[in-house]
C-alpha cells in the first residue's frame, strides 16, 4: 500500500510537470515552462472566431518576462492563431523552433511570413486555406512537415526550399516540396512544373488548389496519392503519364472543371471516387491494353457515361466487359500513330520507320507508307 502510494504521488508529480502555466503578456498568450524557462504562443479563445481577432499585424518577441523570471519563446503552439481572420503579418523570430498543428490555421488574411532559420517542424494543417499567402519558404533546418500543411492555400505562386537542406527540396525551380530521400512531392501550387524526376505525388498534395488550371504528370511518376487534386475545380486538363501504375482514391474528386483526362498505357488501378463529380468531363482517354481495376462504382460517379471513352482498338471486347467501364456507352478507339523506331535495313539516305496506327504495323519511307508485306498505301 505504501509503494502504490508513493508511485501514485510521484505519477501526480510528474504530471504538475507536464502542465505549463497560460499568461498573458502584452497582447499575446503564452504556455509558460517554469522548469526550463521557455514560452509557447497559445490560443486567446481556442475554437473561437473572436481568437486574437483584434490583431492585424504580429511581432513575436525573442523572450517575455513574467513575475520577474524570463522565458524564451521557442514555439508556436497548436491552433495558436486559429482562424485569426484580420491577421495579415507575422514576424517569428529566430529562437523558435516548431509551429504547431493548425497554427495559423484559416488566416485567410495572412499575406506574408517569414520562417526563421531555428525552426525544425511544421505541424498538420499548420498553414491550412491560408488563401491570401503568395509565398512561402522553407528553410535549412526542417525536417518534418506535417499533412495538410499547406492545404487550400490557393493563393501560393512560389514554394521554395533553401537549398542547404537535406530533408526536402524544390528541384528545378518546380514550386513545389519534395521529399528528397523519396522523390515525392508533398506540396504543390496553382505554379508547379512537376520535375521528371518525381517518382510519386503525395496524398493531398494539391488539393483545393484552385487556381491549378493545367497540369502534366511526367513519365517518371509511378503513383498518383490519395485525394492529391481534389477540389481543384480550375483544372481544365490532365494528362497522366505512362509510367503511372496507380491512381488513389479520391485523386481528381469533384474537379468540375475538368474537361479531359489521359490515362497512361501503364496504369492498372484506379481508386474510389477518383473522379467522381468530374461533371465537365467531355472526353476520357485510356490507353491501358488491359482495362484498369476500378474500386467500385463510385469512380466515375456524376460523370456522363455518354461521352467519347477512347480506347486502345484491340482492348474493345474487354473494356465493354469490364466493371465500371462497360457502363461507359460511347466507347471509340484510339487514332494514333507513334513511331517505334527505324528500320536498319533502309538506305542512310531514305531512311524508313515502323509505325503503329491502330494497332496495325505499317512502314513510313520519305512520303509514303507501306504494310508490312510491302503493298503501298494510297
């Protein structure tokens, strides 16, 4: 009885510990540390429209002095200025070294910030539909950025990494945040070049970014994430590369602007709902010999199922088989001539080509075309 008393006294101890002391001092709130002497900018109202909601410009201080003790400032804790609508500047300085989950969370007023050299983690939503942001860089010492980071912020144009750092980086000029180790793009804008070097594009990468009108996926990326372009209704088209096996759930959901989409003769599955409520679709290309896996009904749901699907002349009988795709009811095949390379035995000087015209091989030599049994075609 006596150890479980003494444990219980101990546990309680350890918990006071783990509690910090929430003050104001001068027009901010802190999470005051009293054994290491260090402040976290916390919540005015957590949850609260009224959060902070006379700020319109910050300056967080290096250090704050409470009952004659000073404390540095090495953080922004969780939901700190959450929905802080009329906050248009923050100034951090360079003694903080983590911005928390939703942090400045739908400060849609927020134009400008700048991220100190000290700070090593960026929290989940930490930036979230901070849509009046242009602009954001991140610096040498990040190494961890959480999801949604910047998510719904429609407003970036420029998304640059220092290049000293080895976590992540914006290759190219590519506005994006890649994760270097993986080659993944995590964060996108309505600006991104996607580099060939891009293996995969992450999980949300792009959602809700609205002001992406057109994007082409290279030939290098392998996999498209879950709900990586969902909401971005401006998206006028989209063409998936060849090397792409796998399209994730929800990946093109509800962009309404969509007009057409090319899917890669690699890809062999596509998930649910990814391109559901793509309601301006007018055509779908695929040019997959096997018709790609769909997981469920739900993939093409609120698409017209009388538009042109174009595919490839041979793969007809089994996409009209296939589940989800048989619902399609115009179902015409692809036109296309690609060269596959010259044939050696032709003279230097009139040099010959195969082609492929749907899925018939013929021969191309100066301006005619022959099939392979050497008839010429008129």
């Amino acid at each position: 009885m006596q150890k479980i008393s003494t444990f219980l006294l101990a546990l309680i101890a350890c918990a006071g510990n783990m509690f910090a002391e929430s003050v104001q001092i001068g027009n901010l709130y802190y999470n005051l540390n009293a054994d290491n002497k260090t402040a976290e900018v916390t919540y005015q109202e957590l949850w609260s429209e009224t959060n902070y909601s006379y700020l319109t410009a910050v300056n967080i201080p290096e250090s704050v002095d409470y009952n004659s003790e000073t404390y540095s400032v090495t953080s922004i804790g969780d939901y700190a200025f959450y929905s802080c609508t009329g906050l248009k500047s923050i100034t951090i300085p360079n003694c903080v070294t983590s911005i928390g989950k939703s942090a400045f969370d739908a400060c849609f007023s927020l134009t400008s910030i700048t991220i100190p050299n000290t700070v090593t983690s960026i929290g989940d939503y930490a930036f979230y539909s901070c849509t009046g942001l242009t602009s954001i860089t991140i610096p040498n010492c990040v190494t961890s950025i959480g999801e949604y980071a910047f998510e719904g912020c429609s407003g970036l144009t420029s998304m640059v990494v220092a290049s000293e750092n080895t976590k992540y980086d914006s290759r190219e000029n590519c506005n994006a945040i890649i994760e270097t180790s993986s080659n993944t793009l995590i964060a996108g804008c309505k600006s991104t070049i996607i580099p060939n070097s891009v293996t995969s594009i992450g999980e949300y990468a792009f959602e809700f970014c609205t002001g992406l009108t057109s994007i082409e996926i290279p030939n290098s990326v392998t996999s498209i994430g879950e709900w990586a372009f969902a909401g971005c209704y401006g998206l006028t088209s989209v063409t998936i590369g060849n090397s792409v096996t796998s399209i994730g759930s929800g990946a093109f959901y509800h962009c309404t602007g969509l007009t057409s989409v090319t899917i890669g003769n690699s890809v062999t599955s596509i998930g649910l709902s990814a391109f559901e409520s793509c309601s301006g679709l007018t055509s779908i290309t695929c040019h997959a010999l096997t018709p790609p896996t769909c997981d469920g009904y739900y993939v093409f749901n609120n698409v017209d199922k009388s538009i042109p699907l174009y595919i490839p002349e041979e793969s007809v009988d089994l996409y009209k088989a296939a589940e989800v795709w048989k619902d399609f009811t115009n179902i015409q095949t692809i036109d296309e001539t690609h060269s596959i390379g010259e044939v050696n035995q032709q003279p230097a000087a009139n040099p010959a080509q195969k082609l492929i015209r749907n899925g018939n091989v013929y021969i191309l030599t100066g301006d005619r075309t022959y099939t392979v049994t050497g008839q010429q075609l008129k």
